[in-house]
C-alpha cells in the first residue's frame, strides 16, 4: 500500500527534476567582479582557471569558478592598465603567461609563478607595426615523446611579408623564428579568441587566416633550435566571405587527423554560411560543414569527456557530435572565447557549461 502511494510521488519529482534540467541554461553566469571585455580563458583542469581581457585585467580561479580574483595587473605601476591581455596560457594555480596585443610595444608577454602576486615580463613586440595574435602551447602531445607543456608558438600580423612568429621549445626560452609563415597582400590573423593556432607535439602548429584573398590554415615545418625548417604549407579552407574582416578565427584538433576550424566575418556575425569546416588528414584538405553553426564563430574546442564540439561567437553557441560536419544551436549569448567548462565575453561575462542541459543526441 505504502509503494502505491509513493509511487505518484516520485513520478511526479521525477518529472519536476526533469522540467528543471531541460530548462536550465547551458551556460551558468557566474560573477567575474570586472566589467572588462575578456577574451583570453584557459581551464587548467576545471577548478582552476584563468581569464584575462582589457584593462590590464587578469583573473583567476581555484574553486571552479565560485569565486574569481582579480589579479595584480602586470606592469601596473606603469601602462599595464592599458594593455588589452587577449590571450592566457596557464600550467597550475600558481604558473601562467599573458599575451597583450596591441600595436607596437603595447604587444607583449608576461609571466607568473606565485599565483600572480607577481609578473615579469618575457618578451615584447620589437616591430613598431606588428601586432600579437595568439600564444598557444601544447597540451596534449599526441603521444610524441620529444615535446613537452613548455614548447609553444606566438603569432602575430605579417611584418615584411612574413607572420611575425616565436617559438619556444622544451621551454628553452623564446627565439624569433626568421621562417615565420610567409603572408600574401592583405592577409592576416586574428586576436579574437587566443585560438587561431594550435601546437602538435610533433613541433608543429597549424596557422588560421583571413583577408580579402580568402581563409587559408598555413602548416609550419618542423621547429627547432633557432629556426624552422622550410616553407609552411598553405591550405584554402572555405570559410569567410573574401573581406578584410572574414577568415578562420579558431582551429582545434581532438586527433593527428581530425580537427575543425570556425570563423565567418566578424563584422557580419549573423551570417552563417561558411562559418565552420573539418578536416580528416590533419589540415591537408578541409570541407564546409554541410548544416554550419548559427553565426560567426571565434573559438572552437573538443570536449574529450563530452565527446563533442562546442563552438561560440558574438550570436551564440552550438554543439557538433559528427566532427564538425553539421552543428547544433546552443544559445543566443555574446561570447568571445572558451577552454571548457568556462567561455567569457565582453563587459565581464564569464559563464560554466552546464553538461546536463546540453540537447541529447
């Protein structure tokens, strides 16, 4: 008698507990303490964090996200408060890096390890027209035994008709590499996300772009001590529109062959066509995703737990469980970066994925 009569009840609980999580948000705010437009975010394993943005702004977290604190502003007894800290790169709760990315000297790179009580800057734009794009290290080596967390690449717009690019290798300090990707007229990346390049563990990164001659992935060479050996491999990826302000804005691989990269025009974020494409031989080839995201999109990631794709932009996420080839809408929010759990957005926003309200399969 007691089981007939609980029975309606836990059906009915049941069915409220569903209600919520089919309605929850997918992304949770959470409470950033900075008005700040961030676009630099790296998740070091889900409790810790850090994020970074205008306004010589760097935050951290240890709590995944409960609390951010802001951090000591590199350089703030000088014009630290004016950098713009487009891109973060971190290890712990203690160690981390920050790209500024400005015109000239407002282009540089500062370091922590105490947690950020501290910085020290590392290397600074020597070209008066260079302007830093992204800095990304290796994260995942793909099973390659000669690189290492500390070997990684910072690119910036072309200065004389070649990608201003460092390179750092099994963390022996930064070398300007003379054989930086060459550039074609009006050609360049971009700063949107911190994500326009990423590492294999192979010592080499794949390069995204854009401009009016179209988007193209640029393949590097193997680095090594000093330079890069031979030319980079140039790509056409059909993304963007063939406008200053179209291109890949992101690129991501889950495997040595398997990768997605996103981007469209910024400047027209509501169109989604040619906003998102993949590729199956390690960026040789790429093909147009055949249902694109809802809109422009600046960064793209693989969550391997998830066993999906996320992608975000100024109109919004979505979702692709076939490898970039058809994406899903999430929401409708203004994001400009993401290192999951966490994505950020411009005046402070910074929000955590809620895995339960994702759409099923």
């Amino acid at each position: 008698m007691k089981t007939v009569q609980l029975f309606p009840l836990i059906l009915v609980l049941a069915i409220h507990a569903w209600a919520q999580t089919a309605s929850a948000p997918v992304w949770t705010m959470q409470e950033s303490g900075t008005t700040a437009g961030l676009r630099g975010i790296f998740s070091v394993d889900g409790a810790v964090a850090w994020a970074s943005g205008t306004e010589g702004t760097v935050l951290r977290t240890v709590d995944g996200g409960a609390h951010w604190m802001r951090c000591a502003t590199p350089d703030g007894d000088k014009d630290g408060a004016t950098l713009d800290f487009r891109g973060v790169q971190a290890w712990d709760e203690k160690t981390a890096i920050v790209m500024a990315s400005g015109p000239g000297d407002k282009s540089r790179l500062y370091k922590t390890e105490d947690g950020c009580a501290t910085w020290k800057q590392n290397l600074s734009n020597s070209s008066s027209t260079g302007f830093w794009d992204v800095v990304q290290f290796v994260h995942s080596d793909f099973g390659f035994a000669i690189a290492g967390p500390q070997t990684g690449v910072l690119v910036g717009d072309p200065v004389a008709n070649r990608f201003e690019t460092y390179a750092m290798v099994l963390g022996h300090g930064w070398f300007l590499d003379s054989a930086g990707c060459e550039s074609v007229p009006g050609e360049s990346a971009f700063a949107a996300s911190n994500s326009s390049a990423f590492v294999f563990g192979n010592l080499r990164y794949l390069q995204g772009t854009g401009g009016k001659q179209g988007a193209f992935v640029l393949i590097s060479p193997l680095l090594s001590s000093g330079t890069s050996s031979g030319d980079c491999k140039r790509v056409k990826v059909p993304i963007g529109s063939g406008t200053e302000s179209s291109g890949v804005f992101s690129i991501y691989f889950r495997t040595l062959k398997a990768g997605v990269a996103v981007g469209g025009d910024y400047s027209r974020p509501e169109i989604y066509s040619a906003t998102a494409a993949y590729s199956t031989d390690g960026g040789d080839h790429w093909t147009a995703s055949a249902t694109p995201p809802h809109g422009y999109r600046s960064a793209v990631q693989w969550s391997e737990s998830l066993k999906l794709w996320i992608t975000v932009g100024t109109n919004g996420s979505d979702i692709s469980r076939d490898d970039g080839k058809t994406w899903q809408p999430l929401d409708n929010g203004n994001w400009n970066a993401l290192s999951l759990p966490f994505i950020v957005g411009p005046g402070g926003r910074i929000a955590k994925l809620n895995a339960a309200a994702l759409p099923k399969p």
